[in-house]
C-alpha cells in the first residue's frame, strides 16, 4: 500500500512539474489568439496592382467593353489573392495625351489600328484554343473578342468595310446599327457585309512593364480567353475569337455574321496602324469614283491583310 502511495505521488508531482513549466509556454503560444490565427489569410501571390487602359476607337454592338473588362478584373482579382487589376477606358485622344505625359499602363486593351507596335513588348500570349482563322496573334499583342458589320441601306457607310467587303449596299458597324434600332429604324433591314472587320480588340502588355507584372497581364489574358468569359460576350454583341464558342441563338443577325466570321478577314493591328489613315483616304475616293484611288487601296489592303 504504501508504494502505490509513493508512486501516485510522484506521478502527481511529475504531473504538478509539468504544468507549471509548460502553461505559460502554452498560453503565450506564438504571440496571437487562436482566433487570430484561425482567419489568418494565406500568403498573396501577389501583392500590387496592374493598370490596364482599354482605348475606345471601336465599340460593340451593344454595352460598354471597359464595363466588361472593369467586371472581369474584379472577378479575376478575386481568383488571385493579392492581386488587383484597375481598368480605365478612354479615347483616342485623350490616351495620346496620357502617353505624350508618360502615363502609361502595364497593359492595354485595343482595337487594330489604335497603338504602335513600339509600346509594347514582346510575351508568350498563349490562347489555350484554336482561334479564327484569319485573326492575327503576334508577339507584341493576341486577340480577345471582335465586332463587325452588317450591310444595309441608311446611315453613314464606312469606307474601309464597305469597299474591303465589296459591299453593294450602305455599310454599318453593329453599333450603329443597333442604334438605328434603338431609336424605332422599324423596317429596315441588315445582312452580314463581308468577312472584313478591322474591329478587332487586342491585349497587349506596356513595353517597361516588369516581369512580375507581365506574368499577371499574361494570366489575365488567359482569362479572357477562357470559354467561360468568351460566352459572356454575347452581352456585348460581340464575337469570341475562339473556333468552339459560336454565337448563342437567338438573333438571327448576330448569328448569320457569327458564321459569316467562321474565317475572319483582318488586318495586322500594327501594319494597320501604319497605313489606317490612306486606306481610308484611298477609300473614299473609290467610293466616289476614282479607279487609281482603287487599286492603290486593295495593293495596300493586300499589305495590311498579308503582313
């Protein structure tokens, strides 16, 4: 009997030596509650933010494409902890003013013709999809989504479409046909124009941009391009660059230009860029007439379309 005492009792003492040594250790633990540590938030993968100027020369059908973009960042930005992407939509104007005080952004959204291929750098744009055939991925800039134009007989025709597409009638881009509608152009009628659309819009990433921001820019794009935001694009009344996102059904317009698209006929965004200002000089006077002006249009078309 009296061993089991002793025993218990130093057992006991063990216990008592234990506790006194260890509880302070314990409740002071790492410094912070267990709440605390409990809701600490993982490591960002990024910690910053990256500006992207989407430059309004061209809109869609219908709705606001910095909007969409300004919608889509926010979702991404919530993907990636730690990473923001801002959007800012402006003009043309006023973003070669920005450009004239060295405001730049980490990246840019275009539409072909809008930008000098010197702004940007060279970077591994990977679609993740079979693109249109005829849409043009560089090294300087890829594809996100596209408009079009449709041929009908009121408003004000546009001359490079209208005699790339060899278009009989009076051609329009969706917008402005979407506004003729909008307004009551109750009767009036539209097909699709041809497989010419210089509407294209472009990503592409800001010449000093650093790689750690590029390699974001580069996700970003990858997002874009992701078959989930390419079906949102129907609310824009535009076109996915991808060969398997066709056209929701629906209107019968948006969905004969989508096939009339199926092969897109459009020019290199920087070659484009060069030579917007002739073509459209050279096209207006085709339009009215002049055979020289003609030729010299379609040689530089071929240029542009070829490069």
């Amino acid at each position: 009997m009296g061993k089991k005492l002793l025993f218990r009792a130093v057992c006991a003492a063990l216990i008592l030596l234990f506790l006194l040594y260890a509880a302070p250790r314990v409740g002071a633990g790492t410094g912070e509650s267990f709440y605390v540590q409990n809701r600490r938030l993982p490591e960002p993968e990024y910690a910053g933010t990256v500006t992207l100027y989407h430059v309004v020369t061209c809109r869609t059908g219908q709705g606001s494409v910095t909007a969409f973009l300004q919608e889509r960042a926010e979702a991404f930005s919530k993907r990636h902890f730690g990473v923001r992407i801002t959007v800012e939509g402006m003009g043309e104007k006023d973003f070669l003013e920005r450009l004239s005080h060295g405001r730049r952004a980490d990246m840019y959204s275009f539409f072909s013709g809008a930008l000098s291929e010197e702004l940007l750098q060279a970077a591994a744009f990977d679609p993740g999809a079979d693109l249109r055939e005829g849409l043009h991925v560089g090294a300087c800039a890829a594809p996100w989504c596209f408009s079009g134009y449709v041929q009908t007989t009121v408003g004000e025709n546009e001359p490079i479409a209208a005699l790339a597409n060899g278009a009989a009638g009076t051609v329009l881009d969706l917008r402005a046909w979407g506004d003729i509608q909008r307004d009551g152009g109750i009767g009036e009628d539209a097909s699709p124009a041809g497989s010419f659309t210089d509407q294209v819009c472009y990503l592409g990433i800001d010449r000093d941009t650093d790689q750690q921001k590029a390699k974001w820019c580069l996700a970003f794009y990858g997002y874009l391009l992701a078959e989930p935001t390419q079906r949102m694009l129907n609310a824009l009344g535009a076109f996915s660059v991808r060969t398997d996102v066709p056209c929701p059904y629906g209107n019968a317009l948006l969905l004969s230009l989508d096939r009339a698209y199926k092969r897109v006929t459009a020019p290199d965004p920087f070659l484009y860029h060069a030579h917007r200002a002739k073509l459209l000089e050279e096209a207006r006077a085709a339009i009215a007439g002049d055979e020289t002006a003609k030729n010299s249009f379609f040689q530089r078309l071929a240029i542009v379309i070829g490069g």
